[in-house]
C-alpha cells in the first residue's frame, strides 16, 4: 500500500511540475476540452491491449489513462474547482452508497438483483424520473444501444428467450425487405436502424457486446482482404483490374488460408501449455 501511495504521489508531482507556468509547453495549454479525445483514444487502447493479452502493454495503457484523469483533476485544481484527492473520495463515497449489501445491512444473492439496486440507487440520486436520462451522449451507437437494453433489462423488460430475440430480427428483416421492394426510403432507414438494435439485443441477451463482435469481425475482414491484396500483388494483378470473380476467388483463397493458420496456431498453443 506505501508503494501504491508513493507512486501514486510522484504521477501527480509530475502533473504538477508539467502543466506549471515553467513546465512542458504542450501539457500547460491543455484544456479540458482539448483532452477530450486523448482519453477516449486511450481507452481504446486500453482495449486492445487488453484483447492482445499482453499484460505490460494493458498495464501501460492503463497508466495512460491515470495520466488523463490526474491532468483533468490538476486543471480542475488549478481553476479550484476539485482534486484528484476529490475524484478518489467521489468514487470511493458513490461505490459506498451503491453497495449496502457489502457495506450496509442488506443482503442480496445475485448479481440481477445487485443490478437492479444500482439503478434504483442511481435514478434516486440523481432525482431523474427516468432510468435512461443520465445515458452519455458521446457513447457510438453500438454501445449505446447496449447500454440502453442492459439498463431496461434489469428493471425486467427483457425478452424470456434467446429464440425470442431471433424471431424479432427475423421481423425486423422482413419489414426492411417490404420497405426495400416499395422503394420507401425512409421506411428503408428506419427498418435497417430496427434491425441493427435487434442485432445488438441478441448480443446483449447472450451476454456478449455487440461493439466487441463487430470490432472482431472487422479486424476479421482486414486480415483477410490484406491477404487478398498480397495474393493479387504476387500474381501481378491489381485490384482495380480484377473481375468481381477475380476478386471472389481471391477472397476465398484468402479465407481459407488464414483458417488454417488459425487451426494450426490453435493446435501449437495448445500443445505447448501440455
């Protein structure tokens, strides 16, 4: 613990020393709003790091992103607004409040029932009518249509069945099909952004996050279509020139390989932690 406090100590001695009237001209102009996407692009990082499952780079990425909460709290500070010391007791007070099972007299015995108590604390404590009202407006689309569900759902409004939600996207389709052939395009936006929620519901409702899935199937289609430009180059075709048959063939040959690189990495890692 004298080892986490003095290190935590020196970070904040260091933000300090930067953002003073003699410190490090980038980090003294820094705002609160010019830091705005810095710490969204660390978390991002953070993510990948944490998916890479390389522990030095996910415990750097962190560091980045204390970095980013002690340079707000220092300018917080400086214009006396709040401190880091602030920010750390905020946190610590709110996980006090929203845990009386842990730290008051309550008991619950599931994780659904602790969700439920933590809206229910949360909406009291911010005096709001609604339980979506405090949703941030930053959040992409994707996670904030998780968000959204998650949080209904544990009030209880959520499907009964995983074949439930497959039945609605099955709606869903049909009637982005019927709007398709009417050439409503209106109706067409308005169906597809249904489907896409529906999508995400399926996700949710099975314990997975929709941005996570898409974020794999992303990095999925890179690997597979840089394998298909490599293909192309080395039989001296440019992309630009091939047919759509060119290109498909290309793409399956490309597939087809990766999946089995895939197979034998699988069976290598394996047969090494034997």
């Amino acid at each position: 613990m004298k080892t986490q406090t003095k290190n935590l100590s020196r970070l904040l001695r260091i933000v300090k020393r930067l953002r003073a009237p003699d410190g490090c001209p980038w980090d003294r102009k820094q705002t609160h709003r010019s830091l705005r996407q810095h710490l969204i692009e660390e978390s991002y990082e953070a993510l990948d790091a944490l998916e890479s499952g390389i522990s030095d780079d996910f415990r750097d990425e962190l560091g980045d992103i204390l970095l980013q909460i002690a340079l707000h709290a220092e300018i917080a500070s400086e214009r006396r607004r709040f401190n880091f010391d602030d920010v750390a007791k905020s946190i610590a007070e709110k996980l006090i409040r929203r845990h009386p099972h842990i730290f008051g007299g309550k008991t619950l015995r599931s994780s659904k029932a602790v969700l439920r108590q933590w809206e229910a604390i949360k909406k009291a404590e911010n005096h709001s009518d609604s339980i979506l009202n405090e949703l941030p407006r930053a959040l992409p689309a994707l996670l904030k249509a998780d968000k959204v569900q998650r949080k209904v759902a544990r009030v209880g409004f959520d499907w009964q069945h995983t074949g439930d939600v497959v039945a609605k996207i099955e709606e869903e389709l049909r009637e982005l099909k019927r709007a398709l052939v009417a050439g409503n395009r209106r109706e067409f936006q308005e169906e597809l952004g249904d489907l896409l929620f529906a999508t995400v519901n399926l996700a949710r409702f099975e314990n997975l996050h929709a941005e996570e899935l898409l974020n794999r199937t992303i990095s999925k289609f890179i690997a597979r279509f840089q394998e298909l430009e490599r293909d192309a180059h080395a039989q001296g075709k440019r992309l630009e020139e091939c047919s759509a048959a060119e290109l498909d063939a290309l793409w399956e040959t490309a597939k087809r390989r990766l999946k089995t690189r895939k197979r034998c990495g699988t069976r290598a890692a394996r047969a090494r932690s034997s």
